[in-house]
C-alpha cells in the first residue's frame, strides 16, 4: 500500500517535463520492482519454507517413534518398567 501511494504520488513527476524527470522515474521503477518482488517471490519463499518444515517435523517424528520403539523392544516384557508415566507396552499408567 505504501509502495502503491509512492508510485501513484510520483507518476505526475514522472510524466511531466521537468529537471526531477529521471529521479522520478527511477524512483518508481524501483518501487515497482521491489513490490513484484515482494509479492511474487516472498509467498514462493515461504512455501518451499512451510514445505521443508513440514518435511523435516515429519522425518524427526519417525526417529522419535524409531527410538521409543527400540527403547521398548529392550525391556523385559515380564517386569512393570514405569517411566514418564508409560509402563513398558507404551501405554499410559
């Protein structure tokens, strides 16, 4: 919005004969640069972020569960092993 109101301010600058001609100019084909990138190439950004977050949350749930399930596999079916709550067949106590 504020890089709409520059571009839309400096427009008459722009267009109308004057010494200030090639500032404005450059100064909203900057603005309109940076918004495009903005737009475009921050939400592209964020995706491929959301994606490997999703992906690395994913993989380390897997090794959580690979872990707990060794852990269990090493205790002796026979006795009650209470820890955090769970007893050996990984239910809750």
């Amino acid at each position: 919005m504020t890089g709409l109101s520059a571009v839309l301010g400096l427009t008459p600058m722009a267009i109308a004969s004057g010494a200030n001609i090639p500032l404005a100019r450059a100064v909203v084909g900057g603005v309109i640069a940076a918004m495009v990138m903005v737009l475009f190439s921050k939400s592209r950004i964020n995706e491929i972020m959301e994606r490997e977050t999703l992906s690395a949350t994913e993989s380390n749930n897997h090794e959580k569960e690979r872990r707990r399930s060794e852990f269990l596999e090493r205790v002796p079916r026979n006795r009650q092993f209470k820890c955090c709550g769970f007893e050996a067949n990984g239910k809750r106590a």
